[in-house]
C-alpha cells in the first residue's frame, strides 16, 4: 500500500489540534477499506497521495463503501474517517467493534460473500 497521508494532517498549520491520535484512525481506515475491496480506495482516481489528502480534507472525499458490507463494518470505516478527528474513536472502541463484528457468525459469513475468502484472514484477533 502507499502512504496516503490524513486529510487531518493538511489542516496542521491553521489548525494544530487537528494532527493528533486520531488521524491513525483514518489510516487505519484506508487500509481495512483496501483489504476489504482487494484494492486502494481511489486507485481509478489517478491521483497522488497528496492529492487525495487535499480532496479528502477540502472536498470530503471518501472511498464509496460496498453496500452488501455488514452495517457494522460500513459504520466502523464511516466513524474511522469522519471529517472531524475528534470524533473518530479510540483504537480501544475500534478493537472492541472488531471483536463484536468477528464473533458475529452470520455477519462474517456475509462478509466471506461480499469479500472474498475469510472474511477474518487479516484481523488478529
């Protein structure tokens, strides 16, 4: 995966309080997003890292989110990028979401459809 940097992180001279803790959450989002589509969000973009940061941050850009994904999973991704750092949860909430998602059987078996395989070959549980 490249590096694609938060869209908090370009708010980080007007606005320091925007580059803290959570904009791992946003990362983190990046890449359960592309381990769950097989592929980067905004790869048919053609656009640079940069880029998207700048879009994701002025614009909102977001990745589209499959609609055949649990609500469960859509929510955690929607709440992992929010526009607003300070409200994306903590990584103890996301572990804790993860958890409940994983131990749900009919939720996993859903997402062995959509996803591909098992659906929990790259959470470490």
């Amino acid at each position: 995966f490249p590096t694609f940097p938060s869209c908090s992180i370009i708010y980080r001279k007007s606005n320091p309080s925007f580059c803290n803790l959570q904009v791992d959450q946003y990362a983190f989002s990046m890449v359960m997003y592309a381990l769950l589509r097989r592929y980067e969000a905004y790869e048919d973009l053609y656009l640079t890292p940069l880029q998207v940061a700048e879009a994701a941050a002025i614009k909102g850009l977001r990745p589209s989110i499959n609609l055949s994904w649990p609500p469960e999973v859509t929510l955690l991704l929607q709440d992992c990028w929010h526009e607003d750092p300070q409200k994306r949860p903590s990584f103890n909430e996301i572990v804790k979401r993860l958890k409940e998602i994983l131990a749900n059987e009919e939720m996993m078996k859903k997402m062995e459809k959509t996803v591909g395989g098992s659906a929990g070959c790259c959470i470490v549980t």
